[in-house]
C-alpha cells in the first residue's frame, strides 16, 4: 500500500492519502484542502471516501471543501458524532476558523472494513476514536493510529469525553500487534511499534503481547 503524508495547518496535523487495496481513500484530511487537491492531481489518484479516525476540528478541516469538490462519502464512528457535529464551534474556541463539516456520515464499527482497511475502536483521545489496519500478504503490517500514539508520546485524555483508562487499555491493544507494525500517527513523523514499546516513556509498564 502507498503512503502520502502531508502536515496541515497550525497544530500540524497529518493527513494522508493511501493507495490500498480497493483503491484510494483520504485519511484524516484537516486542513488546506487546496494541498490535498494538489496532491491528488500530483498523484493521479482519486480517493473513494472520506475515513476519519476521529472528529476533532485539527482532523476534519477540510472535509467540506473535499465532499463539495469530489462528493466523497465520509467514514466516522458514531460515537465521535457529537465533537464533529460541533467542530467548527471548538475550532473557534481555538480562536481558528474551519468550514463546519457536512452529514450524513457512514458509520464505522469495531471489526468491520473500510475499503479493504480493519477498523479497530481505539477509545481514549475520544469516544470514537478508531484506527485503521492493513495487514500485507508480504512485509509488516500498516496501521493509522490517529492521535492515540506518537512517536515518543501519546495523544491527550484530558478533553471533553477522553478517558485515561481507555486510552491505555486501547494502547496496550494496540501493543499486540508485530513489533515490526509501521505506525502512521495523527501529529509527527511515521514510526513501528517496536521503537515504541523500547522508547516510548508513556508505554513503560505495559505488557508486550507480541
């Protein structure tokens, strides 16, 4: 599967654009649509959907413009309803202004596929906060991890309908995966699971499953 990273807007988030197993699909587009635009036409390739891995603003930015340019379903589980429902009004709490983004969405379920991608209910960062899997027949798994892990950190409990308790309990789920499993987060560079269960400080303490 291809892999196109782009960093968007001031908190820097990632989206990317992946060539997967039934065609292209957008993850995550957050901002600066007109680059994601760009990158399409660099590219070649014309995503299917819309996947989110969860709905706060720094990650759904520029999901109207797309839906309005391409008319592209958008994919988010429906306990994240709410905060995307209300982005565009925690945008400007943020003193930050994003087109609000548009409904219906399709729902994402634990266990189900994404055009060819594993969807697994991640809670923690928030309510709905899935990630996105892709075992290869050759070569080490793929998986979207949104803002649950970071190179050398993880994503925040600390906003309206985080928890702690899930947040870990998702990252030692996540930990049962090869070491070998790239991660692609939500902020900052690509990295494996097995740097971090050695590196990551946030991750001392918790079982190695693999």
């Amino acid at each position: 599967m291809r892999v196109f990273r782009l960093t968007l807007g001031p908190l820097e988030e990632n989206a990317y654009l992946v060539e997967g197993p039934e065609g292209a699909l957008l993850i995550d587009p957050g901002d600066e649509p007109e680059r994601i635009l760009g990158l399409l036409e660099a590219t070649g390739l014309t995503p299917k959907a819309i996947l989110l891995t969860h709905a706060h603003f720094d990650h759904v930015g520029a999901v109207a413009p797309l839906v309005e340019r391409l008319a592209l379903p958008v994919f988010l589980h429906p306990l994240d309803l709410p905060l995307y429902r209300h982005a565009a009004e925690a945008a400007r709490s943020w003193g930050l202004a994003i087109p609000q983004p548009p409904l219906p969405v399709e729902p994402l379920a634990e266990g189900g596929q994404a055009f060819g991608l594993e969807v697994w209910h991640l809670p923690g960062h928030s309510p709905g906060h899935v990630a996105f899997l892709y075992r290869k027949e050759e070569g080490p798994p793929q998986v979207f991890s949104g803002d649950l892990l970071f190179r050398g950190s993880i994503g925040r409990y600390d906003l309206p309908g985080a928890s702690r308790e899930a947040l870990f309990r998702s990252l030692k789920r996540l930990l049962t995966l090869p070491p070998e499993t790239q991660v692609y987060p939500g902020h900052g560079p690509p990295t494996t699971l097995g740097l971090e269960a050695r590196a990551n400080p946030f991750l001392k303490g918790l079982e190695w499953e693999a």
